[in-house]
C-alpha cells in the first residue's frame, strides 16, 4: 500500500468532537488505498498548561522530567484518535515516540531526530492495521529518556515520518486553508497559494509566518516530502489547500511571492567600536555561544579608528545578548563606549525564487516604503529575500503597501 502522512495540530484535536472529524478524514485516505501515518499534537492549549504545572511545581526543574510531563499531552490525543477509528471499522492503533521508536539526541526539550527505524509500523501493516497514531514531538534518547523536539515539534515528526516511509505526501492540518501571500489579518487582500516552493516556505517560515515551524520545512526540502497545508475544518478537495513542493514543480512564479512579518524583533547598537581585524568574531562569537539569533548585521564607516556596529535579534534575548556582550567587555575582548537596545521595531521581508532573475524588486520595495513615509533602519538581503527593520508604528502599513505594490492579489 501507498503510505500517507496527515498531521493534526492542537486545534485540529481540541474536542472530541474534532478528533471525530479528523478521524473521518483519515478514514477517506484509508478507502482510498493508503497506509496512513497519522501524527497528533496535544489538544489546544494542553501543552501551555502542562509546562505551567512544571513550573509551578519546580522553577529550576529537571529537563528529563519536563518532557516526561510535556510529553503527556500528545500521549492522550493518539489514545483517543486510535479509539476513535477503532470506533469506526479503522484498524488503528497508537504508538509512543519510544515504541517506534524516534530516535533522538539527548538534548531534553530540543531534540533533534537522529533515526526512524520503519520495521514496527511496517511489521503491523503487514498485519492489516490500517492507521498508525503517533504521537508527535516526542521521541526516546540514546539513554531510554523520553525526549521532546521543542514547541511545533509535531510538524517535524510528521516530515520526518514522510521522509522515512517514503510517504506519497505529507498533509498538516491546521486552524488555516493553506499558505498565504500575507496575513489576511493585516491585508484583507491576501491571496492563498496553490503552489510555494520549499526556499520560499523557509524563508517565510523563518520571517515569522507562522503556518509551518522552520525545521520541518528544512527536512522536507533536504528529503524533498511534498508538503500540503489545508484547513480541518473546510470542506477538502483534490486541490485544497497549498502544496509545498520542489521549485520545478512550479511552471511561472510571480517575482515576488509573499510579504512575511515579524513584531518581536529588537535591533542592538554597540557605539564606538574599536575598528580591527577581528572585532566581528569578537562580538559575535560571544552571541553565538549564549545562544543568540542574530539575523541582520550593519557596520557604519569607520570614524578615527572606532565605528558602530548594529545588529538585530529577537525581543526575548536582549537581555542574553547583553550580558554575553558586557562580558565579553570585561574580559578585554571588546571594547564599546554603550550599548543600546532599540525594541520598538519589525521585521517586513519579501519573498519570491522569481527575484533570482529579476532586477528592480529592492528598488521598488524601497521607493514604495518611502512613499508611505516609512525610514528604514537596517537592510538584509538574500538571492530569494528582502527584509527591512522598520520602526514597529508602521509595520501593518508597510505590509498593506508592499502587498499592493508587487500586486500579490492576482495569481501569477
């Protein structure tokens, strides 16, 4: 049999009651001819409370135990999805990412997938199970622990699972219709796409789109799994939803394919640097090791030897950032007259693969933002990506504007 991937998310699952309309739905694939792996998140809102109680219970808990606790919650959604289809004449059964088992790395709450061993599930295929549950974002440490993969893991096991049984495809559900030029929450013509391509979906994924989590766009294009997003909660047809694939599946592409946004952004300033070979690696190797995203990086032209240096990094690790950054300074390996913290910014990116051979498309993001009044404060470019640090007051403006601009209402 063809084997078929459907992930649910947290509000795809949050009731019984949808559980038993997922369960319909697997039920079509299955009639249909399909193996089905089916991989579930915990029920809407389960997991914040199970990492309250953690917390509640043990401030400096131990890490082991946390996704023993975290983990629980998928635990109890595949339960009541194989009960479910059990209920309706579906030969299913549930499985723990420790019975697979899902291999991973030791590191609790950020695991990454090492190994998916298919012999269990295909064992019990063979043996006329029809649906295998699994529940996602959990997996088994070299030691025996139970490990998680870090929030939205599911959407990584279930790429993964793709990957590893040579799925046909790949389906996430989830509370929207498929993938769109733009929130349609700040533009109200934004457009679904039928087709992205998969650089497209990272970089969008990593901009602050919020439909797929970045590692399990990285794994589906390294392993080219088709990808499809679609709405648990619309009617389903051949060509619901949006399809992530390969760029050569693609036949024309507008230049631009969608405007992504992020509020929680910060942009930093160390003020007087001194000018040297080396003072780069001086600032940021310090970030790296604490643990800081760093995304986009301007150097000022040097003044008498000193020069400013800015760079941005999300909201939350200002504070890691900074530290990392005063003790660099009191060891001796930098030295900068202050540093300043700007958190009243975004982050607005357009994204398209057409921008590869395309000239003009900086030109005219830029000239519409001046249009509008917009100062732009640090610029990062990619071959497939514009992004842009604004001050925060303007950033749905500068989407709507951008939006029009590169006219992503109409299909290509």
């Amino acid at each position: 049999m063809p084997v078929l991937v459907m992930k649910f998310g947290g509000t795809s699952v949050a009731t019984p009651d949808r559980i038993r309309r997922a369960a319909k739905r697997v039920g079509v694939e299955v009639s249909k001819g399909y193996d089905v792996i089916v991989i579930v998140s915990a029920m809407a809102g389960k997991t914040n409370e199970l990492v309250g109680w953690v917390n509640e219970t043990s401030p400096l808990f131990d890490a082991r135990e946390y996704d023993a606790v975290v983990s629980s919650g998928e635990a109890v959604t595949a339960g009541l999805m194989a009960l479910t289809l059990q209920e309706m004449d579906v030969p299913a059964r549930s499985w723990q990412g420790w019975q697979v088992p899902l291999r991973t790395t030791s590191a609790h709450s950020a695991a990454r997938i090492e190994e998916i061993p298919t012999d269990n599930i295909n064992a019990k295929f063979a043996e006329g199970m029809r649906v295998a549950v699994v529940a996602g974002f959990q997996g088994v440490s070299p030691e025996g622990r139970i490990t998680t993969l870090g929030r939205g893991g599911s959407d990584t096991t279930a790429v993964a699972f793709a990957a590893a049984f040579g799925a046909e495809r790949c389906d996430i559900y989830t509370d929207v219709d498929g993938v769109y030029t733009t929130d349609p929450r700040i533009s109200s013509k934004a457009r679904k796409l039928d087709k992205i391509a998969f650089e497209e979906m990272l970089e969008l994924a990593s901009l602050g789109a919020k439909v797929l989590q970045t590692r399990s766009v990285e794994l589906a294009m390294r392993y080219n799994v088709r990808l499809r997003v679609l709405s648990s909660f619309e009617e389903q047809s051949d060509n619901a939803g949006t399809l992530v694939c390969a760029e050569e599946e693609i036949m024309e592409s507008k230049i631009v394919s969608g405007i992504a946004y992020s509020r929680d952004e910060a942009k930093m300033t160390l003020i007087s640097v001194a000018d040297r070979p080396g003072i780069a690696a001086a600032i940021f190797v310090p970030l790296s090791e604490a643990g800081v995203n760093v995304d986009m990086i301007i150097q000022n032209i040097a003044e008498e030897g000193r020069t400013d240096m800015t760079f941005s990094c999300p909201t939350d690790q200002v504070k890691r950032a900074e530290k990392a950054l005063h003790d660099a300074k009191q060891r001796g390996e930098i030295n900068y007259h202050d540093l300043v913290a700007d958190m009243d910014v975004a982050k607005v990116s357009a994204v398209g693969i057409g921008m590869r051979s395309q000239s003009g498309v900086a030109a005219k993001m830029f000239q519409t933002l001046s249009d509008e009044g917009v100062n732009i404060k640090v610029i990062a470019t990619s071959e497939i990506k514009i992004s842009v640090l604004i001050d925060r007051k303007y950033m749905e403006l500068a989407v709507q504007a951008l939006h029009d601009a590169f006219e992503l209402e109409k299909a290509a």
